[in-house]
C-alpha cells in the first residue's frame, strides 16, 4: 500500500494507481466487493477484528476493501492521512459535524455555502445546540471578530456555490490555528487536482463526490479527510450511524479519479473560455469566475488555485423572466441543478439549489432572481457558445 501521509508519485500516476491492494486472484481493474459481512478464520479472528485488537474487514457499513481503495487513493490525491467515504456529500458535512461538535459548541461559516448545507445548519443542528454564525467569505476581519470561547470550526466553500467568492486558506488557516479553531473546507469545486486546501493548512477536507471526483453524474458519495487522530471520531460516528458509502459507488468514484486530472483541465479551460465570452456579451451584466481578471479574489485564485475551476455563473439583464427564458431555450445544455458532469449543466440557483432559503438569505447570499449558474462540461466551446443564443 501507498504512504498516504506524502504523495510519493505524480499526482496522475496516483489518481490511476494509489491504494490499489490486489486479491488472490490478482485481478488488474480494482475488485469490487459486493458483500455485506465477512467471514471469520475462527471465533478468536472474529472477537479480534470486532475489537479494532487486529485490522481486517468486519462488515460493510464500516469495513469494506473496495471503499479502503476509494479513500485511500482519495487520501494520496489529498495529500491526507485519512480518508472516510460516505454516503453523500451532505453526509460528509454530518459525520463532521456530529463527530467534532457537542450541544452548546459555535460555528463560523461562510454566507456563501449551498443552500441545503445552510438548511441542514439552521433546520437541524439548531435543535441540537449547536450555534452557527454566518460570515462574509472573504473578509478575514469578519472571521477574526466571530469568534467565541466555544467556537470549534470554522466551514467554507473556495470557490463558493453559485458565486465563485474565494478566500485565502493559508491566511484564514492562521486565524483558525491561533483560536484553536479547526478548518474545514469543501473542496467540491476545484478537487485536489486544482486546489490542496490541507497544504494551505486547512485541518479537514470535505468533497461530494457525487461531482467531479465520479465526473459522469452516475452515482452520490462524499469523503471526509484530514489527520488520522481527528479522523478517529469520523470514523466511529460512521460506523454507528451508517452513512456509509456503498461498495458499488466506490468503485465508480475508482474510475472517475483516474481522469480526474484531464478532466479538470479540460473543463477548466471550456469555463475560462465561455466567461470572457459572457462577458463581453451586452445582455450579460456580471459575470462571476476566479480566472476573470474582474473576478474579486482573481488573485487569491491565482495564488492558491491552478486553474479557475469549471463552474461560473453570471447575471443577465431582465430578471427572473430573463434568466429562464435562456435556459429555457437551450436544447444541448442540461437543465439540472447537478454539476461536476461531462455534459455541461445550466441551472437557476434562486428557484432550485437556493429555493428553500428566505428572500433575506438568499439577498444575504448574493444569489439574486437574474442569476445563472453553469457546470461547463467537455463538449466543443463553440457548441456551448451558440446553445446560449447570447
């Protein structure tokens, strides 16, 4: 097995071969392990391994060799030491919270995270005591001053969804660090092949892997990672709870990370390309994405991205009415709220992935009725381009 505290190859070469633990069959395509329990040499065996005395697998909600691949080669990618696969990405967020949270502990969060993660935080962690103040993303003043004695972490999205704001991990890290305060960043827009937010010193990662790490919308996961000693808890809150990652969907995510890289690259560049082109379109009025240069942290993307990221929105003249009759009228593009897919996805954040937030929370947020968001996938730019009729 590959030493997951350092990348040892180039980040391809892991992407296609980390983690990798062959059966006795000596199969080549990693196996996929459609069981759920394990059978024991004798009962000695059996007490061991139910213990944690010895290592090995015990039953699949929480041991399961094809999910060991996934997050072991996710790790290597990460440049963790651990890796937990779950069930979803909003389950990644739950096994986090639940596992480094306690009734009366404060929260300090990004404005700018998905609609449903602000739902789960308002909606349900509240019932439990938990407290969560809501920041601007970028203003590292307004960090500072959230503060508490009780706060435990610190959650962000860079880039955000659906406006791309970004902040700089590395500064943000050492407020964090100075308090004591753990940080968790959602690494879902840019995955470890644009953006390593634990070398900019973030202490957790949290992916869906439903997006760009599958890259084909084919099946939902989420990983959560970071050092093994704040894995620890991760790992116990899954196992009792069983937001478990089914064997099937690692396997898929298998496939998935071994084009992660040209992928990335790929959708990238169609995303940098369709941005300056909305952006000199008249019927445009803002166009948000990190590789603009009129992008406000364009910087900061600079500095601490590789690329800009496959994901841009941008707010047409006209309103809610303007912004649906677009989308309306595309016929290649695909109208769904998903992203991270090969084919490029259109969708209206205010009236799907925002839809349940207040008028104030999504006025808070920025995400206005004229917004759109697209999920720039790997067809031909120009085809892209014309299916807009901008």
């Amino acid at each position: 097995m590959p030493n997951m505290k350092k990348n040892t190859k180039n980040f391809e070469t892991d992407a296609v071969r980390a983690g990798i633990e062959r059966s006795q069959f000596g199969e080549h395509s990693e196996g996929l392990f459609l069981t759920s329990s394990f059978v024991f040499k004798n009962a000695q065996e059996a007490a061991d391994r139910f213990s944690g005395k010895t290592d090995g697998n015990v039953y699949s909600r929480f041991t399961n060799p094809t999910v060991k691949n996934f997050e072991d080669r996710l790790a290597s990618l990460e440049g963790a030491q651990q890796c937990i696969a779950t069930s979803s990405g909003m389950s990644a967020i739950l096994a986090t919270f639940m596992a480094l949270c306690k009734p009366g502990d404060h929260v300090v969060a990004s404005k700018s995270i998905f609609g449903t993660s602000i739902q789960l935080f308002n909606n349900f962690f509240s019932k439990w005591g938990l407290r969560v103040t809501y920041v601007q993303l970028s203003d590292l003043e307004a960090w500072k001053n959230a503060v508490e004695k009780n706060t435990k972490l610190f959650f962000i999205e860079t880039p955000s969804n659906p406006l791309t704001e970004i902040v700089d991990i590395q500064k943000l890290s050492l407020i964090s660090k100075s308090a004591k305060i753990k940080l968790i960043v959602d690494n879902c827009f840019c995955t470890p092949a644009i953006q390593k937010p634990l070398e900019l010193g973030a202490d957790i990662v949290i992916h869906s892997a439903t997006k760009y790490l599958d890259g084909q919308g084919r099946c939902l996961g989420g990983a959560v990672l970071g050092k093994k000693n704040i894995m620890k808890n991760v790992y116990i809150f899954l196992r009792n709870s069983g937001v478990t990652l089914s064997p099937f969907n690692a396997w898929i995510f298998l496939k998935g990370l071994e084009t992660l890289q040209i992928r990335m690259e790929r959708q990238s560049e169609n995303a940098q390309k369709l941005a300056s082109y909305l952006e000199s379109s008249k019927n445009i009025s803002r166009v948000f994405y990190p590789g603009l240069k009129s992008h406000a942290q364009f910087s900061i993307a600079n500095k601490q991205q590789k690329l800009g990221g496959a994901v841009l929105s941008f707010e047409v003249n006209g309103g809610k009415k303007a912004a649906w009759k677009l989308i309306n009228q595309t016929k290649l593009l695909s109208i769904t709220a998903n992203l991270g897919d090969t084919k490029t996805t259109i969708t209206h954040p205010a009236t799907t992935t925002h839809s349940r937030l207040t008028q104030a929370e999504r006025d808070d947020s920025g995400v206005s009725d004229s917004l759109i968001r697209i999920a720039v996938g790997l067809e031909n730019i120009e085809d892209i381009k014309a299916d807009l009729h901008i």
